[in-house]
C-alpha cells in the first residue's frame, strides 16, 4: 500500500489533535512547527478534514482545529480513504475479485493481491488515532526537526565480511 505525503501529513497532524484532544484547539502553526510539516500545505490537508466533518476550526484568540470526535472514534483508514482515495494497493477489491473469476492462469496471485489488501484494510479500519497515541513509543509533544534539515546517515558496507564505511 503506498500512502501519499499528504495522507502522511495528514495522520501527523491527527496525531497532534489526538494527544491535545481535551485541551483545546491548536493553531496551524504550532501544528506544523511541532510535526515539521509545511505550514500552508497543512492548511489545504486540515480543510479538506473540516470539509469531512473530521476535525473543527474554532476561530479567536484561543482558535485552531480539534477534532470532532474522540480520539478512540476516528480510524486510520478513514483518513487515508479521504485523503489518498481507496486504501486498495492493487486496485480495488471488486477488480480483483473479477479478475480472479476470469484470468484462471493468474487466478492464485490476484487472490494473494485481494488477501494482501484485505489484511492491510483490516489494520486501518481497526486502528483509531487513539490506539496509535496511547501505545508505548509514542511521542508526547516532541518538537521535531525540519525533514529537510535531517543529514543523510551513512550505512557500512559488508564487504568480503569487513564492514567498509564508503
């Protein structure tokens, strides 16, 4: 399944809204800043959750987004869904459902693309915001660094069993 940057985005600023869940609204910059999202682009991605009924702007003062609903409500799959489209990989079950009926020849691959995208759809439409906020390893309020300001690591090489740094 290829999810695009946007539906990451996306999942990251939902995060944000989930952990902040009882405290009020966050405004789009302390969301961007925080996730080391691109501030204007996370406009277009939170007004595409209002217009889903997803998420609130409250205006004012103490304004920003939060979420609509608890965090325990919402379910990965319908952000993904909203924001990259069907969360099929290998086009959509019902097209794959056909062509394992007609194409005998390659019927068990395609029937191995339905069950791949079956197990993938299962985890999102199980998986809430809250699940992925509350479990151990996740991050309460870490501010990030920039993506582009992340220095590439270099990985050693194994080379005739010597690890090389190249």
């Amino acid at each position: 399944m290829k999810i695009s940057q946007k539906g990451l985005y996306a999942l990251q600023a939902m995060m944000m809204l989930a952990r902040w869940y009882n405290q009020g609204a966050i405004r789009i910059r302390d969301i961007a800043y925080e996730e080391g999202l691109p501030e204007k682009f996370l406009e277009l991605i939170l007004l595409e959750l209002k217009n889903a009924r997803i998420v609130d702007s409250v205006r004012g003062a103490k304004g920003g987004y939060r979420l609509r609903r608890a965090p325990s409500e919402i379910r990965l799959s319908e952000i993904i869904r909203l924001i990259d489209g069907p969360l099929a990989p290998f086009g959509d079950a019902e097209q794959l459902r056909t062509l394992i009926d007609r194409d005998a020849e390659h019927r068990l691959l395609y029937r191995i693309f339905l069950d791949v995208r079956d197990a993938a759809a299962k985890i999102l439409e199980n998986t809430t915001l809250a699940d992925i906020v509350q479990r151990p390893g996740a991050v309460k309020g870490k501010k990030r660094q920039r993506k582009n300001k992340v220095e590439p690591r270099i990985l050693p090489m194994i080379v005739n069993g010597e690890a090389n740094r190249g």
